[in-house]
C-alpha cells in the first residue's frame, strides 16, 4: 500500500479540544440589551439596561415620494409643513392628512424651514447653490435671499422678525431683514456652521464643521466658544426647560499631521497635474476648502455624541455611540430628550446619562428631523425613505416582541421556560409563547406558536422537539402602566447523537506511537463582565467572548521501532461526551472481526507486526459514548480502514554463483519473496561502495527476478562479492560468493 506522510500526525491531534463531558440540561437565557437587540419588537421599547417596555403609541402620517425630508414645523392651526429632496419641496399636511404641494425649486433640497407666527408665512433654506424662499398664507412664493454661499444649513427666526441663515463652504452666519436685505452677521472661521438655536433670551447659539465647535454668539456677532465636542460636526442643538443647551455631533475628527523635526521640512500636499508655483498653491487652497456634498451627513461613519451645556458653560456627557449618528433632537411630552439616529432609523429616549431607551425603529434608515408640538405630540421625518410620522404621549395598549431564532445545534427536546420583569405588573400583562423547527427561517415549515404561558416562574413548553426555537412576548397595559420583561429562560435537553470516528490512517512499517503526557489541565476560569465607561481616559481591558471550558490533546509521538506497526485515527462527539474505543481487525479474505484492544482512551493503538501473518488486512475502530451516558442511552459510531498489507517474511536469494572469465567474473543469482514484491538490489564487490542492480528485463515488478552482472579487470587473489535485495516492505536477504583469480 501507498503510506501517508507521518506528519498528518500532527495535523490530526495538535487541536484544542473541549472538556469531555455528559450531555446534560441546558439553558438559553436572554437578558442583555445586546440579547433583545437582535429580536424583533412590534410597540415595544427596549432600554439600554436590558428591559422590554411598552413604547409609546406612533404611526406614519404622509408619504410625500420624498428621498429624504430635512425639516419639520407645525403651525397653530395644527398644519404640518415638510422640507426636503429631491427635487426641493415643501409640502403642508392639514390635520385630516391631506398633502398640498408648496413650493418646488430647481434645488436639491430643502434643508430648513421656520414659520413667522405673525404673517403665517413660512421660509425655506434651499442647498446646495440655494437661496431663501418665502412662501405666503395664500400659497404663493418668491426668493427672499441669495447669500451666493455652497451649502445652506440651517434657518431661526429672531423675534425681530430678523432670520439666521447658517451656510457652508465659508463658515459664514447671515442674518437677514425683514426687508430681504441681507448680510454677513458671523464668520467662524469653519467650513460649515451646521446648526443654530436661539435661548429663552433668544441670544443666538451655532454648531460647526469640522471642528465640532459650540458657539454663542452676542447681538454684535460677537462669539464664544462654550465648547469643542469630541466629534467633528455639530448636527443639532436644542434648549430644554432647564435653560440646558443640548447639542449632539457626529463624525471622527482628523488628527492633525504631526510636526516635522526640528531641521526637516514638511511635506507641501500634491496635487495630480499641477506643476506651476501659483496653480499649485491655489489647487491646494482649493482642496483644503473642499465641501462634503449636502448628502455627506448622511454617509459619516465614527459615531456621534450626545452633550448637556448648563446655563453656566459647564458641558456634561449624556450618551454616545461608536457607530449610531444622531440627526435630530427634540423633547418629548414626559420631558425626555429624544435623538433620531441613523443609519438603523432608530429613535431614542435619553432616560438619564446612564441609561437610554430604544422607542422605536422606523422603515427609514435615518431620522433626520424632529419637532415637539404644543399638543404633546413629537413630529418627525426620516430619510431613504423620507417619510413624515409621529410619535404620541399615550402608550401602545399592546405590543409585541419576537426572540431571534435560538439554534441547539442538534435536535432537542424543550423543557420550562420561565421569565422576569422590573415592574409589579398584574398577572397576564406578560405573556410568553414559543415555536419550533429544523430549518434557521421560523417562516418555513415551523410548528404554529403554542398557546400562550402564563406562568412566570415556569412552565413546560408544548412546542414539539426540533433543532430551532423561537420565543414571543406579548405585553399589555393595565392603568396605563407598561409591564415589563427583563429576562427570558429556556431548559433545553439536546438529544443524544453517536461519535463520529472521521479518519483512520495506518501507520509505515516500524513506525510506533506512545503518548505524550498533557500535564496539568487548566480549570474553568471565571469570566468578568466589565462595564464599559464613556470616560475616553478610562482603560478598558476587554474580556474575551465566553468559550467552554477546554484542554489541549497533546499529540502522540512517533518513535522508530523495528517491527512495529501502528494505525491512528481522529472522531468527535457532538454532544462533548467522553469517548473510548476499541480496536478490531480482519483479513481481507475473513469475514470475522477480531479484536486486537479495548477500553482504549487515546486516538491510536501500536502492535507488534510479527503478531499479524503475511496477508492484507483492515482495522475497524468502535467508539461508545457510554462513559456520559447510561447503558440504555449509550451511542457508537465506527469506521473502517483503507487496506493495508503486512510483510514480515524476508526475501530468499539462491543460486548465487560467479564465473570466472579470465580477469573477469559473471555473476548470476535468483531473488525471490514470497509475499510481495522486490523494491531494490545491490551489490558490493570487496567491502566497496554498493552499487545497484536491475534483474533481466530491467524493472523490479514481480516476486521473482534473476540477476546478472560482469566484473572486469580483476586482479589476482581472492575477491568477494556480496549481493542484496529489499523487498517492498524493506525486509532484507543478503548472500555471498568468494572467488580466486589467477
């Protein structure tokens, strides 16, 4: 037979293995905010320390075929006005839901809108190349103002009756009559002012790009820098009650290019194509001035912070995110701060700088706009798609929430589930139910979900055994109170299944395998759940995810021992049971199999070859999973080996004879084997280098060959020739013939 390279070896057992062990009830336990993030909830919220609430009561209001909408405003007649792209568009929906085109421009889109309670006319911010356009109570609409600026961000209206215009690519805040007369109130020194805000003394407060600078500003259009946010671009501000400015921002700021050392210069920027001294220097200003696209907000990786700036200066941490980007703030009727994020469309409650509630998660990918209402109500718009819904003071009377799917891996019987809440709620308001399957998708070919637990502390669940399961919660109001659920418990069984033995390869002749001791193995350590802070100067030592308990499998060794010969092999359990294995063999012309070792707990066996008779054989080797198990519940599994062959029967050389020739010597013999054939034949003449042979007929192919070959010029004296041949399995024979020449 052909052998495998000894390394597979290695390759075969230099692996971790688990810890074997019985298979025995387990539990899938979900609890974590990361847990019921991966669910599906239908009017129900989820806050950040791990709990299932009721969300507040939300629907869609309009549709208006928009990309993206970047502004709301209500007025008092309860007439919501919509901004967006593209094309830009300004839309007002009455309070029976019906949608009237306002104004379109040949514009992208509308960035912002603001409404003069006096006149009832409302102002909309065009971008990019835009202007400011006013549209009238009677529908009609003119340009108020072209400040010639890139970008228009954003639009307040001052008591005055003066407007704000926030712009980009020049950093530059407008402030425009209301005449239309229009000029420079503010230069940042920014590419962009982002976002403006006016207090409760309607002093003027800006948000900036790319420095993430807080600005308030003095009716002479003197500034003050209140604070530099970590993040790069300002998207929203907006006062509270408390006179608290809250601002978010989005985007990893650019560090600046370190310095050169002292003596070297720095490297000027390049720009492809340009060789002349002047259009150098003004292609570099140029692309320092660049813009991002009025869609760029919307592409920002590098998350986004949420910060409190009392009255005072004094700038407090609420909330931040490595990968969420806050678009929008508002306040909600129980006076929380809202954030509309992207790019999941999700809207969040900030419940205090510990804590944040997930309310809901809209069909847009982001929440780009919001505005509270006199009502109570909170109106906001999301983008791709843009759509206009809004959020109510009172709580869902129902919601529900679907577990993501939970795999066993192996088909298992179910046992109790069980669950917890935070609240003292009634009886019945928490309700659990479950489903099952053998396929990943609960869609397809699942049982119908059970009839609904209601037991809390347990209960055994009716969904037949299967490989997949799926909870769902139903949660109901009772007072107006929201129940809650803050864990959910499933006791599983997985069925039983045999080992597996996958790969059996049997050693060259002489090969032996004894053990390598594994040495002390390591317990299951404790695995520490570290909070993780928001201070940026915090270290934070990650924990590894959880893993169970394992041990390393030491390789056997391989050692070179004449005779011996050895087979190894490799299997598992997939329950993780403790496995143990017996060797048997058999003739390829048997029918029996005879056991050659039991009871045996490595992954090899040696033998001594001169056990086994000339002749072809096969090794089959059983594994039971009977030390983790009962006897009635015990599992096997085998497999058999390739064919191998054994020869331990040396080659026989006869008919050794050297005819003398004058100073010359023919020298003939016949080799013969009786079991395989011959691998190599050689000789030595008068203890010299051994030089090799090829019988008549030139290939070494059958179990019998005669040789000849010529020894000239010889001296005189006696001489000794010394003949060998190995056979395929390198057993020897071995003959002489002396001589006289004369």
């Amino acid at each position: 037979m052909r052998f495998r390279p000894l390394l597979l070896l290695s390759a075969m057992l230099v692996l971790p293995a688990l810890l074997l062990r019985a298979e025995a009830t387990r539990f899938w336990r979900q609890e974590t905010f990361a847990d019921f993030q991966k669910g599906r909830p239908k009017g129900v919220a989820l806050r950040s320390d791990g709990v299932l609430l009721l969300a507040p009561r939300s629907r869609q209001l309009a549709d208006p075929n928009l990309e993206i909408l970047w502004a709301v405003v209500e007025d008092k007649q309860g007439n919501v006005y919509l901004g967006g792209g593209s094309p830009a568009r300004v839309l007002k929906i009455d309070p029976a839901g019906t949608s009237t085109v306002l104004l379109e421009t040949k514009e992208l889109e509308v960035r912002a809108l603001v409404l003069d309670p006096a006149s009832g006319a409302l102002y909309a911010a065009t971008s990019p190349d835009g202007s400011v356009y006013r549209v009238a109570r009677d529908g009609s609409s003119s340009v108020v103002f072209n400040p010639n600026r890139k970008y228009l961000w954003d639009l307040v209206r001052h008591p005055s009756g003066a407007l704000f215009l926030a712009t980009g690519d020049r950093g530059e805040i407008f402030r425009i009559q209301p005449d239309g007369k229009g000029d420079i109130f503010f230069t940042s020194g920014e590419t962009h002012v982002r976002s403006l805000a006016l207090d409760a003394a309607d002093t003027l407060y800006a948000g900036t790009e790319p420095n993430g600078l807080v600005l308030r500003i003095s009716p002479a259009g003197e500034a003050f820098v209140l604070y530099e946010m970590p993040r790069k671009e300002v998207t929203a501000m907006v006062f509270g009650r408390d006179s608290n400015l809250y601002v978010a921002a989005i985007g990893q700021k650019m560090k600046p290019p370190a310095a050169p050392p002292p003596g070297v210069p720095g490297q000027p920027q390049v720009v492809p194509g340009v060789t002349d001294a002047a259009a150098l220097a003004a292609a570099q200003a140029a692309v320092a001035a660049a813009a991002p696209s009025a869609r760029i907000p919307l592409l920002l990786a590098g998350g986004s912070d949420i910060y409190r700036i009392a009255p005072d200066g004094y700038p407090e941490a609420l909330w931040s995110s490595p990968t969420d980007l806050v678009y929008s703030l508002a306040f909600a009727a129980d006076g929380r701060l809202l954030a509309g994020t992207g790019n999941q469309g999700r809207l969040l409650a900030l419940d205090s700088p510990a804590v944040f509630t997930t309310l809901l998660q809209t069909a847009g990918q982001q929440i780009t706009t919001m505005v509270a209402s006199v009502s109570g109500r909170v109106y906001f718009g999301t983008a791709n798609p843009g759509k206009l819904l809004v959020l109510e003071k009172e709580l869902e009377p129902e919601g529900s929430y679907e577990s993501d799917v939970f795999d066993a891996d192996i088909f298992s019987q179910w046992g109790r589930i069980s669950w917890q809440g935070r609240t003292d709620a009634p009886a019945g308001t928490v309700q659990l139910s479950t489903r099952s399957g053998n396929t990943s998708d609960p869609q397809k070919n699942w049982s119908a979900w059970s009839e609904a637990y209601a037991v809390s502390d347990g209960t055994s669940i009716t969904s037949p055994p299967a490989r997949f399961l799926q909870w769902r919660a139903v949660l109901r109001a009772s007072d107006s109170r929201t129940p809650s659920l803050a864990g959910v418990t499933v006791a599983y069984l997985r069925r039983n299944k045999p080992p597996v033995v996958d790969r059996i390869i049997i050693q060259a002749p002489g090969v032996g395998i004894r053990s390598v001791s594994a040495g002390s193995q390591p317990s299951e350590q404790p695995r520490l759940e570290v909070p993780q802070s928001r201070d940026p100067r915090a270290t934070v030592f990650p924990q590894p995810p959880p893993q169970p308990p394992q041990r390393i499998e030491p390789p056997p060794q391989a050692t070179a021992e004449s005779g011996a010969r050895s087979v190894l092999w490799s299997a598992f359990d997939e329950n993780d049971d403790t496995l143990v294995f017996s060797v048997y063999y058999r003739g390829e012309t048997e029918t029996r199999w005879k056991l050659m070792k039991e009871n045996v707990r490595e992954k090899f066996v040696s033998w001594d070859g001169a056990a086994l008779p000339d002749g072809a054989y096969f090794i089959r080797v059983l594994a039971s999973d009977s030390p983790s198990n009962p006897p009635e519940l015990a599992l096997t599994g085998e497999n058999v080996s390739d064919r191998f062959e054994v020869d331990n029967t040396p080659p026989r050389i006869d008919d050794l004879t050297a005819v003398l020739r004058s100073a010359a010597a023919e020298v003939r013999f016949v080799a013969l084997d009786s079991y395989s054939t011959f691998k190599k034949a050689e000789y030595s003449f008068d203890a010299g280098p051994w030089t090799p042979l090829f019988p008549d007929g030139g290939t070494l192919d059958a179990r019998e060959h005669r040789f000849l070959f010529r020894l000239d010029n010889l001296s005189s004296g006696e001489h000794t020739v010394v003949v060998r041949v190995f056979d395929r399995f390198d057993n020897p024979a071995l003959a002489k013939s002396t001589f006289t020449v004369k």
